[in-house]
C-alpha cells in the first residue's frame, strides 16, 4: 500500500509539473518581441472665430493652434486648402502663399493663416491638416461679400476765417 501512495504522489508531482511547463511555454509564446508604439494619435484644429464677411482687398486673420490627443517624435503635420467658391489666396504666417491643392509643412502648432478677398462675391474654402499616418482635420471657411461698408471720406475743415465787425 506504500508503493501505492507513492505512485499517486509521483503521478501528481508529474501532472503539476507538466501542466506547469504548459502554461509557462503558452505564457512564453503569446508575448511578442516588439513594443506596441502607437504612433498615430488624433488631432483637431482650433480656430478663433473670424468675419462673416469681407470687402474685395480685405484680409481676414484665422488664428489656429493644432491639439493633438498624444505626442509622437515623428509625426508631420500638413496643410493645404481648397477654394470652390469664389476667389482669393490663402497665405501661412511666414509670408508663404498656398496654392489650391497643394501640401506645405506645418511647422508649428500655433499658427496664422491670412484670407485675402480678390473677389466681389461670397467666398467659401476647404481646409485640411493632416499628419503622415493617413489622419485628417478639415474645416470649412465662409466669407460674404462685404459691399456695403461706406466710404467714409475725410470731413472737410471750416477754413473759413469769422472776421470782427469792430465798426460799431
């Protein structure tokens, strides 16, 4: 009866030990090598609020700060614009004037933009950042034509010199 409890004893030693190697070699292969990164994060694009409305020559600033929901070294951001109603240009803080459809570097987070009317119509614009993981942000701008300030012109001055009736 000794043997007999010895061989159970040993049976299950052995059944622990090799459901103990199971378990480490599942837990050992279901790990991968490398380091989940996420790199990809998304984004929006802050605006102050700007004129509804502008007179041909006019220049409307739209103030700008990209918010991003986490920080990757090698994130790219860019900009790019698409007018479909209207005319003017679009131009950067640094004096770069965009072209429709075309892609510039974004090189800060807080920036500037310029919309300059050259048209005596309503004016509407697409514009879209996006970073080098395929993510987008796009918004849209809408001016109306301002005609109808007034020219104001200059008041003239009375020149005119009151003399003094001293015959009395």
């Amino acid at each position: 009866m000794k043997s007999n409890v010895k061989q159970t004893r040993k049976n299950r030693i052995k059944s622990f030990a090799t459901l103990f190697v199971g378990l480490l070699t599942f837990g050992i292969t279901s790990c991968e090598d490398g380091l989940d990164v996420t790199q990809a994060y998304p984004f929006t694009v802050e605006t102050m609020p700007v004129p509804k409305e502008l007179a041909q020559g006019e220049t409307a600033e739209i103030r700008c700060e990209l918010k991003r929901e986490g920080e990757f070294d090698g994130a790219v951001y860019t900009i790019r614009y698409f007018q479909y109603d209207g005319e003017g240009k679009l131009m950067l803080d640094n004096g770069l004037v965009f072209q429709p459809n075309d892609r510039y570097l974004l090189e800060n987070e807080k920036f500037r933009l310029y919309y300059t009317s050259e048209c005596d119509e309503s004016q509407s614009l697409t514009v879209t950042v996006e970073d080098n993981f395929g993510n987008a942000y796009e918004w849209e701008l809408e001016f109306n034509n301002d005609s109808d300030k007034e020219e104001t012109l200059p008041q003239e001055e009375n020149t005119d010199v009151l003399s003094e009736d001293t015959s009395l």
